[in-house]
C-alpha cells in the first residue's frame, strides 16, 4: 500500500512540474512584444540558407 501511495504522488508530482512548466511558457510567450515582421523574415543572427529554383536539378 505505501509503495503504490508513494508512486502516485511521484506521478502527481511530475504532472505538477510539467504543468507549471507549460504554464510558465505560456505566460512568458504572451508578454513577448514580437511583430508580424519578426514572424515573416528568418533570425538574421546565425547563418541562413537559400533555396533558389534556378540552381542545378541534382
């Protein structure tokens, strides 16, 4: 009976963890000032890759 006891409120305590995670995330995610512009053009702080349709057909 302890160990079941025990394995649930290991399970619950996991699910609580996870929960505030995504809740936090969440949260964080909706007071982010971002503009549509920053959602149309790629990060411009690493490399990007172009794709053009006039290189050669491999």
């Amino acid at each position: 009976m302890r160990e079941s006891i025990g394995h649930h409120f290991d399970v619950v305590v996991v699910i609580w963890i996870l929960a505030l995670a995504v809740g936090w995330s969440m949260v964080s995610l909706s007071r982010a000032q971002l503009s549509a512009d920053q959602w149309a053009s790629p990060p411009q702080s690493g490399p990007v890759w172009v794709v053009s349709g006039a290189g050669p057909a491999h």
